[in-house]
C-alpha cells in the first residue's frame, strides 16, 4: 500500500509540473523567468509568466514528487512513513478539493488512505540498526 501511495503521489506531482509546462504552455514564459522580468512583481496582480510560473515550476508538483519519491525510498528501506505525511497530504487535499474544482483531488485522496492504512499496518520488514 506504501509503494502505491508513493508512486500515486510521485506521478501526480511529475505530470501536474510536466502538463503545465506542455498543454498549458508554461514553458512559453521561460524567457521571462529566467530574465529577472519577475523580481518585484506584483502577485496581487499576477501576469501571465507569474501565474504561469506558480502553475508550473513553482507549483505543488516539484514538491509531491518529493514527498513521493521519499515515501518510495523510506518502504525500499522497511521504514514506515510516518503517519503526519499522510495525514496533511489528505488536510491539503480536502482544502484544495473544496477551494478549487474541477481538480483530480480523488486521486491524492486514494494515496492518503492508502499511506494510512500502510502506517497503520506497519512495514513487516524489520528496521535497520545502526550502532552508535
């Protein structure tokens, strides 16, 4: 169940970056990104390269692949995730869910139950020790 979760999370956060990047046309503002064009805007007023860089690079995405890819190396190594991920990841969905529809909310949902159940249950595999 933690290996799911870890890879539902890891291919959610890759293919939101990745599909913003490509079939929202984020990438079309790159030059505006890296020409410093962005220092000292005004996110009240969100341009398009601002809100295209919040939608794409600087979104979510970077870091759930990062939580899901920690998730997947923590199981490799018979280490239980321990429940607070799996506890905000499933707040910050049902917030998301509630603020902004349609999102794909059902899947990180289904990661959520299955990191907690997979905590709950515990990893089989014992620890590794270490000696100090």
């Amino acid at each position: 169940m933690i290996k799911w979760a870890g890879w539902l999370i890891t291919l959610f956060g890759a293919a939101h970056t990745l599909l913003a990047l490509t079939l929202e046309k984020a990438a079309s503002h790159a030059g505006a990104w890296f020409s410093g064009e962005l220092w000292g805007a005004d996110l009240a007023a969100m341009s398009p390269a601002n809100s295209a860089l919040w939608l794409s690079v600087d979104s979510f995405g970077v870091p759930l692949v990062l939580v899901g890819l920690t998730v997947l190396w923590m199981n490799r190594r018979g280490i239980t995730p321990p429940p607070f991920i799996a506890w905000t990841l499933g707040i910050w969905t049902v917030v998301g869910a509630v603020i902004l529809e349609p999102t794909p909310w059902p899947i990180m949902l289904l990661a959520t139950v299955l990191l907690l159940v997979g905590a709950r249950r515990g990893n089989p595999r014992p620890q590794p020790h270490t000696k100090i």
